[in-house]
C-alpha cells in the first residue's frame, strides 16, 4: 500500500493520499487514488443572511449587516429627481435632462447700447443695461513735444 503515493512498506497495493476540505459536500475516492488520510477539514462558518435596501440621499450612507450576519441581496433605490427640490425643469438649460427632467431654461438676451466717448475715463452701463455692443473713441490729445492737439495718425 502507498501512504501520500509512497509504499508504506505493508503488503497492499492500494493509493492513499491527503485530502484539504473547504467546503462542504461529498469526496469520493477516484482516479487511481483508494482513499484518503489524513482528511483535513476547514469549512467556514456559514452565517444567516440578511438583505438590505437603500434610498437615495444626497449624503454618504453606509450600509452594514448586523453582528453574525452577511447580505445576501441588497437594493438601492433609483436617483430621481425628488433628491433635490431644484431640480426642476426651468432651472436646467434647454436641451438637457437631468435626472429624467428636460430643460426649458433660456437664458434671456442681454441688454445693450453704444457708447460715443470724447475724454479719457471708466465708464459702466446705465441701469437696466449689460453691456455696450459698439464703443466709439475720439478723445483729443496733447503731444508732448509740441503742442499739437487733435488726433494724429502716423504713416
């Protein structure tokens, strides 16, 4: 006989070799192998189960089972737009969706006028108004080497 493949220097012809179990279930002796020894046995505890569901926050949850307890299944609910009040359809951009929700948002035109200035200055929009959509500058100078005053050009 053969002890983990080896003679055992008895009288049988026989295979004996280990075995490591993990899991449960039945071992049968096969392929050329008599039997088994020595048998180590190591099948994790099996632990009950728990399932979990979960509704979307607009803060981090964190989802634990209870103590001796492993999750089976687990459900988090759809993001929809009841999450966040703002989430409404004229608060997003035409021609985007959010969260199921479609746009209608147009940003208005902005408001403008000319401007004509003649003196050196900051100027800003009149009440009412964005910006100005065409600027004009004729403003009279002094040239310094002489006293020159008007607008030049130099070719």
């Amino acid at each position: 006989m053969k002890i983990n493949g080896k003679p055992d220097g008895g009288g049988g012809g026989g295979v004996i070799t280990g075995l490591s179990i993990s899991a449960n279930g039945t071992y049968t002796a096969t392929g050329g192998v008599d039997g088994y020894s020595p048998v180590e046995v190591s099948v994790p505890e099996q632990k009950p189960e728990e399932s979990f569901n979960v509704s979307p926050s607009i803060t981090e949850q964190t989802v634990t089972p209870q103590e001796g307890y492993v999750f089976s299944t687990g459900t988090v609910a759809a993001v929809t737009s009841t999450i966040d009040g703002n989430i409404q359809a004229g608060n997003i951009k035409s021609g985007v969706t959010i969260l199921g929700v479609e746009g209608t948002y147009t940003a208005p035109a902005p408001v403008t006028e000319s401007l004509s200035v003649s003196i050196n200055g900051t100027y800003t929009p009149g009440t009412g108004v964005d910006g100005f959509s065409v600027v004009s500058v004729d403003v009279d100078w002094i040239h310094r080497e002489g006293n020159y005053r008007g607008i030049f050009s130099y070719c």
